[in-house]
C-alpha cells in the first residue's frame, strides 16, 4: 500500500484566503507543485512522486520512502515493510524507518568535516597528518595528502581501501601512497572512514592510548556529528538501531527468507554507519540546500560544487550533486543478495530528493528518471 502525502487541503485553504490575487486552485497547485531553477527548467513535485512510485512497485522492491521539494513545500511517500511477516511482528516502510544507509552516510561526515575546518580556522587545503594519532607511522607522501583529497577520493589510498576497522586504517596509512596514484579518482570507503579517526584530533581529543583509542575515537566521531549535525536539526540520529525489533533488508520477493540487520557500525562508521530515516536526510539536504543552519554559503557552493562528500550525477540537462547508497548479504548460493539501498540528490531544478529501500533497487536511476520524467520547461 502506498501512503503518500500532498498539501491539497492546504493550498484549497490558500486559494479561500488570496481571493483578490485571481489565482484559481489549479494555479496554486501548479505553481506550489514546482520548483524552478533559474533558466525556467521546471519539477512537478507530484509528478516526481508518481514516478518513483511505479518504479519502485516495477523493481519489485519490499520497502521504501521518499521525500522531494523545494525550499517550502514537500512531497513524500512510503510503501511495503520494514519487517515482513517472516520477522514478526510485522511493520511497514514510512518516512521515519531507519537503516544504515551505507555510504550516503559520507555526505553526513562531509558536512561535520566542513564544519569542524571552519570552527578551528582551518581549510580544506589542511593537511591531515597533524591530525592523525600519535603512534601511527604514515607512509610514504601521506605528509601531502589534505583534507580536500579525502572528500573527493583523490587522496592516493589504494590497497586495503575498503577494509575500514580501525588496525586496517593504521596499515593503510603507514603502507602510504605513490604520488602518481593521487592524479586519479578512486573510490575508496576508507577515505570517509579514517575522518573517524582524523575529526576528533582535529577537534581537541584528548588521546587516552592506543589501548582505548579505536572505542574512543569511534565514540568521539560520533558524538561530535550528533551535536553539530544533527541536533541542529532537531534530529536523533546513530550508529546503530534504536530498536528492539530494528528494520531488516531483504532480496527481492524475499517470501519466507528473514531479513538481516546490520547491528552497531560505530567501529565502522564514516564512510557508512549511519542509521537514518528519509525524514532525517531529507531535512539534513533540505537544510544543507536552502539554509546556513549547517554550512554558511561560502561552505555550501563549496561542498556541493566541489562535490565534497558528493559524487557527479548527470541527467539530461546537466550535472548534480548526489550519493548513494549500497550494502549488500548474499542470502543464497544462486546469486541472490539482500541489500540496503539510499540516494540523496541536489537536483539541476534545485529540488532535494531522498529514496531509501531495503531491498535490491536502482535507486539512483529511479531518481534520475523521475526527474525527467517530472521535468518540464517554463515558455
């Protein structure tokens, strides 16, 4: 069942009160379903909606949610479960479900990151190795890798680059880089992961030995993005499931197949981990996008046209700032997985969408189409 949520009530309302503006309710629903960029290039909120809705329910997938907007007014979706009846008690998919949402959870560390520089005067050009713990030996020319080389995968880090426990960090870091391997983008988690390490340096941890050091640097990162990412925000979000009976992930038509959790990722966490709903990512892009709540402007353009946390995304009228996410269990021995499944996206018109499932889904197709599918041009 879909449960999807519209401000029609609201703008039949709105229309009563503007009698002497000549706006009809088809006017104001028109002109309150889009939003706009700048060269007239249009998304219906409604129409983007409608979309991901047919294809999410054509993937097949066992649950999600999705938000879209502008800077006011917002459009949003569930469908399918949480918990399917194999995990009883059964519980179905809605805007406040939460999931490790894998690597969307980069864009989370890369405004914390961006807002730690700024606080303690420094810039994204810093180099990371004053702020890495006291007994690590870096290898050869991680004295030049900065700040700006780990937020757009650009840092040189290879071998072991997507084992991101805390000893696995300090064998990549001392087995260093070659300088030619920093002239080319390479997706690596461990870039996003060693900011778990790296940001409570940065901030002023207190070292307690490298006896305690994983637990508390873990612990350090998370508490820092808690209270300036997300309290901001009025959210409560972790590292693991808040809940006795936490949403699972499935494969697709799982049947009696249970799903899985991921538990706690704190020890983990950065370029991963972060247990959120739709509704918290939607209102971390949503403030990101349109407010200085939690970067001032200057930050924003750079984070997002420098695609710091971002990866490139392009529809047909242009590039986009946009992260997914992707976690998956085999469940069998045919090639059956079960997976978590999240986008985040700026998109060309200015609107912010969320999708999340927790079954196999191109989400980041299903996004990109729904914008052409909900895009139109202002003549």
């Amino acid at each position: 069942m879909t449960r999807n949520t519209f401000a029609g009530a609201a703008l039949t309302a709105l229309a009563a009160l503007l009698p002497g503006c000549n706006l009809t309710l088809d006017d104001l629903n028109k002109n309150l379903d889009t939003v706009c960029n700048d060269k007239g290039v249009c998304t219906s909120l409604k129409a983007f909606g409608n979309s991901v809705e047919q294809q999410m329910t054509a993937a097949n997938a066992v649950g999600w949610a999705w938000a879209v907007s502008g800077p006011g007014l917002a459009n949003t979706g569930a469908s399918g479960m949480a918990r399917t009846a194999a995990d009883s008690p059964e519980r179905p998919f809605d805007q406040d479900t939460t999931l490790d949402v894998a690597s969307v959870s980069k864009v989370i560390t890369g405004v914390a990151v961006l807002q730690a520089l700024h606080q303690t005067g420094h810039t994204v050009d810093t180099k990371i190795s004053g702020y890495l713990p006291p007994d690590w030996k870096p290898g050869a020319n991680v004295d030049t890798i900065t700040f700006k080389e780990l937020l757009t995968h650009s840092s040189g880090f290879r071998a072991g680059g997507n084992a991101v426990d805390y000893a696995s960090l300090k064998t990549m870091v001392e087995g260093g880089v070659t300088l030619a391997d920093k002239q080319q983008y390479a997706y690596v988690n461990a870039n996003f992961a060693l900011f778990r390490v790296i940001l409570p340096y940065l901030t002023g941890f207190t070292d307690p030995g490298a006896a305690e050091r994983d637990a508390a640097t873990s612990a350090a990162y998370v508490k820092y993005v808690q209270e300036h990412v997300w309290k901001p925000l009025g959210r409560t979000v972790d590292t693991k499931s808040a809940l006795t009976q936490p949403t699972l992930i499935y494969p697709t038509n799982p049947g009696a197949t249970h799903g899985i959790d991921f538990k706690d990722t704190t020890l983990i966490s950065g370029g991963r981990g972060w247990y959120a709903s739709t509704a918290d990512l939607w209102n971390l892009l949503r403030s990101l996008h349109y407010s200085e709540t939690l970067l001032d402007a200057p930050q924003r353009t750079q984070m997002e046209q420098g695609l710091l946390g971002f990866d490139d995304g392009q529809v047909s009228d242009g590039h986009y700032p946009h992260h997914n996410g992707y976690l998956w269990v085999p469940v069998d021995n045919n090639g059956g997985v079960a997976s978590i499944n999240s986008e985040v996206a700026i998109l060309p018109t200015g609107a912010v969408a969320v999708l999340i499932s927790n079954s196999p889904a191109d989400v980041t197709g299903i996004v990109a189409k729904a914008y052409e599918d909900s895009r139109s041009v202002k003549k």
